[in-house]
C-alpha cells in the first residue's frame, strides 16, 4: 500500500499524526509511517525512480548524530535494511537526519521523526519478505545476496535499532 493510495485508515492515521505533532507528542514512523507522517505534515510522497531494496549504507547528518541516531558509531556510515520504492519531499522545516544518493531516509519536523529504512527486521523477516514479495525481486533484477544478511548484519542493526529506540524513549520522557 501507498500513502498516495488514500485509503480511509491511512487518512485516519495522518489525522492522528497532525494532532500529534500539533500537541508536540513524539511521533516515530518507520517505512510506510515515516512517508505517513511527511505528508501529514505536508511533504508530498510518490514512487520513487528506483526501489531500494537491501542492504545499503546511509549517511547520517550532523543533525541526525545530535537527535535520534546519537550514539551510533561517527565514524562510519551505518548498513541499513531497505525495501521501498516511495519517498517523498519532505515539508516546510523538516530537518534531514540520514540519507542516501537517492533519497531523504530520515527527517524531523517538529516532534515527529521518519525513518523510511528498517531497524526492526530480522533474518526470518527478510526471508519472508523475499518469499512473499519474490515477483518484486525478479522485477527489479536483485540476487538474493543483496538482500540477505552478510555475517554480523543483523546484529549491527539491532544494536542501532536498540540505541534509535532509547533515544526516542529519551524523548517520551522528556515530555511527560
């Protein structure tokens, strides 16, 4: 499914996400909710020219090591789990956090942020990912090791995943 597919539950959650920010909740949206919570906030999304699927580096910015990727290793860029073919533009005020050649991977704007990569996956996601989704990876001409975790993948990602998800609890307690 698709943000620009307007479909009534992801007009609700948009709903739901304005009044969040507008009450200065923090707000994490990953994959599909980071490109619910851009257009909510007033960015526009639609298919990208390429799908990232895969393994890939992202850069994070200055800004992003200072907000929800702080702490994660500064001196290398962080491997990443993608599988999108949407981004966005991102709206008024939003702040880049991390990003690749082709696209934004995640932002700010007020206190929600977008991650548009996975940090939640694990090797028996990817493998039902690849099952479930095999017409797509013939599609767009991937192997199968561009998609499978090499040694010590998943066990990066969970560290980064874990140290985003405290950093973004560091945020939840900030505002009660």
């Amino acid at each position: 499914m698709a943000v620009y597919d307007n479909l009534p539950f992801l007009l609700q959650e948009q709903s739901l996400i304005k009044s969040a920010i507008s009450k200065n909740l923090p707000t994490l949206g990953i994959c599909l909710g980071s490109q619910l919570i851009a257009q909510a906030a007033g960015g526009r999304v639609y298919k990208g020219k390429k799908k990232e699927i895969g393994w890939r580096e992202v850069s994070l910015t200055p800004a992003g090591r200072k907000d929800i990727f702080r702490g994660i290793s500064s001196g290398k860029q962080p491997k990443v789990f993608q599988w999108h073919g949407d981004t966005y533009d991102l709206p008024s005020g939003a702040q880049v956090l991390a990003k690749t050649d082709l696209y934004p991977q995640a932002f700010r704007v007020g206190s929600a942020i977008g991650i548009q990569f996975h940090l939640e996956v694990t090797k028996e996601m990817i493998a039902l990912w690849m099952k479930e989704y095999r017409e797509e990876i013939r599609i767009e001409d991937l192997k199968r090791e561009e998609i499978l975790p090499m040694s010590g993948d998943i066990e990066n990602l969970t560290s980064m995943c874990a140290q985003v998800y405290r950093n973004f609890s560091m945020a939840l307690k900030g505002n009660r």
